[in-house]
C-alpha cells in the first residue's frame, strides 16, 4: 500500500497504479487459500455452511443472563445489505432461542468516522460480549486493533472473509461476509462470455479501501490474463450514487467507445446507471454488485445488465448460528462465506422471485 499512488475521486488511475494497490491483498490470506491452509477451519466452516442452510436447532445450554452485542454497520447506502443482514440475524437468535440485548449504530461509508469511533469505544467501555463491525480502511484496522487488545469482547467483522496475516496470534472471534473474490470471478466469467471478442473497459472503484481493492483489482487482475481486454480509466468515487454518475460521466468521456463499465457497489452502479441513461448509451453494459433489492429492480427497468447475487440472509443467520455454537462451548470457523448467485437481464422473473426466496428468507418477513 505504501507504493500506491492515490488518487481522488474522478481522478484517473491507470492499469499500473491499480495492480500496485493490488499487491494490498497480499496482507490478507485469500478465504481459499486459508481453507486450504487449516483444513480443520475449512471442516468447520463446511459444518457452519450446511447450518446456515438448515433449519434452526433451539440453543441447548440455559443462559443465565442475555448476551450483550453492539453493531456498528455503514448502514446509510442505498443497498439494503447491512439492515436485511441484521434482521436476518435477529430472527435466527429468535428462532434459536438465545436471549440477547442489541445495540445498533448505522453510519455512512466512508464517513462518520468519528462517530464510528465514539460507538466502538463505546461497545468496548460497556464490556459486550460480541461485536460486530467491518474492516475496509486503515482507521478501520487501527479501531479494530485497539478492541482486539482491549478486553475480551469477541469481535466478528463483517463484509470481509480474508484473515489479516498480521494478526495471526490475535484473530477475531470470525470474519464473515461474501468473498469479494469469489463475487468478482463470477463478474469477470460473465463479461468475458458477453464479450468473447474482446473489449475497452472501465472500473469504478468504492471509496479507497479494501473493498475497491479485492472487488476492483482483483477484476482488473483476472482480466490482464486475456489480452483482448483493455482497461481504460479506473475511477474511485465516494461511494454513493452521485459520485458514481460523475465517474461515469468522466469515464465515457475519456473512452466514448468502453464495452462495458464494472462497477464496484451497489450506489457506485445506480449511479453510473443515472449517467448511462442520461447519455442513452444503452449499448454499454453495466454491472451491479450484491443483488439488493435496488439493484434488483433497476435489472427489471434494464438499467443494469447484470449483478452478482449474495444470498443476502446467510451471513446474518451465520453470525447468529456462530454466537450460539459458542453458548454451546462449541468450537467456531474462522471464515464464513455466503452464497452467490448471477442475475442478468434475461432471467425470467420466476427465477428471480426463487432467487429472492432464498436471499431475504428472513429479513422479507
């Protein structure tokens, strides 16, 4: 991270500068290659996937008192990922039977870090048992390092399935999410499948962080192996609607001719989708990135072409199922991820309405 050269918003970066941020993944063990690793982390995390899917087991150890967990989620988007995910995992401790008390704070990504802060310091002061927060910054790590060395609040971090190297004699209680690699692969298939000839691209990063570099790089990476693709700018943005339509506004001006726009999130996408229809450049092919309700409606207007699915609810039923194992003395995986699944334009509604079935079993009731 030290040799990348940053760069704002609707500031070009070109192929050289994102393979060096790219080189930033290299702190994270890859979610298969840590399988791969720690076979019996993987046996447990297979054990753990084959739950999420399940139908809930009532907790078999009597509490004397509720466990106490704090959230702190960058809620405020348009996606609907963080507040499903939460009532996923409310109603699975319900239906567990595990008795707890929640406190929750919803920020802003890539803002309110100060209240960001203040909440985890907060959650660390009032000694609870778990909590929940995410790693995509630096401050981020430097939060998360501060409660790791803390007390013994167990922390689960959220939207990232790739332990830190660094902290290999002090993980978190788990990491849990949808690998943003496995998510991306399944991207980079479809683009390379729609256009088998080749073609220009453009990248439009989240906000400079982990996420953009496990979401954006690793498909500028993937598509470096097949020459017939060429990227031609590389945006980051500030993570919501509006910055993403400047970057796409910026981005098909620099190149009118792009193929197709990857787009890193779910506001970044709507956002292109704004420019896109405002330009009607109809003949670019936009992506989303996490299937969300939003995202899902503007696939059925034809304002995006394609998304990769997470089955939204697993990894609130997971964390939920993960709290509940350790009532019960049992030993927890490291890593979880959910599912995902490609949506395109052309799939039929029925398949869609299954699709949602499953997703959002929990948080659509």
């Amino acid at each position: 991270m030290n040799n990348f050269i940053k760069i704002s918003l609707l500031t070009c970066c070109t192929l050289a500068n994102s393979a060096q941020s790219a080189q930033a993944l290299t702190d994270y063990w890859s979610y298969q290659d840590f399988l791969d690793a720690y076979p019996q982390q993987a046996e447990l995390t297979q054990s753990l996937a084959s739950t999420v899917r399940e139908r809930p087991i009532m907790l078999s150890q009597e509490q004397s008192e509720p466990v106490h967990i704090s959230v702190v989620y960058p809620g405020q988007q348009i996606s609907d990922y963080w507040v499903r995910n939460i009532q996923a995992f409310e109603t699975r401790l319900e239906k567990l039977g595990v008795q707890y008390q929640i406190n929750q704070v919803f920020t802003r990504p890539n803002v309110d870090v100060r209240q960001q802060s203040l909440s985890l310091m907060e959650a660390v002061k009032n000694k609870s048992d778990y909590l929940i927060f995410t790693l995509d910054t630096t401050r981020h790590r430097k939060f998360v390092e501060h409660v790791l060395a803390a007390n013994n609040t167990k922390l689960i971090l959220q939207n990232i399935t790739t332990p830190l190297r660094a902290w290999e004699d002090r993980q978190p209680f788990m990491y849990v999410g949808f690998d943003h690699a496995t998510g991306t692969r399944v991207l980079e298939d479809y683009y390379r499948e729609k256009f088998p000839e080749g073609g220009d691209y453009s990248v439009l990063y989240f906000s400079e962080g982990y996420v953009s570099d496990a979401r954006g790089n690793t498909f500028i990476e993937e598509m470096t192996h097949h020459d017939k693709y060429q990227l031609k700018s590389s945006f980051y943005t500030k993570a919501t609607r509006e910055s993403g339509y400047q970057a796409a506004l910026n981005a098909i001006e620099k190149q009118p001719d792009v193929s197709f726009i990857y787009a890193c999130s779910t506001d970044v996408a709507l956002g292109a989708a704004d420019a896109l229809k405002e330009l009607n450049r109809t003949d670019i092919v936009l992506n989303g990135w996490g299937g969300g309700s939003a995202e899902l409606e503007a696939i059925k207007n034809n304002e995006l072409n394609v998304t990769v699915m997470r089955m939204n609810d697993d990894t609130g039923i997971a964390m939920a199922e993960a709290i509940k194992w350790d009532l019960e003395g049992k030993p927890v995986p490291q890593v979880y991820s959910g599912d995902f699944e490609l949506v395109t334009a052309e799939d039929s509604q029925e398949k869609i309405d299954g699709l949602k079935k499953r997703a959002f079993r929990y948080s659509d009731q």
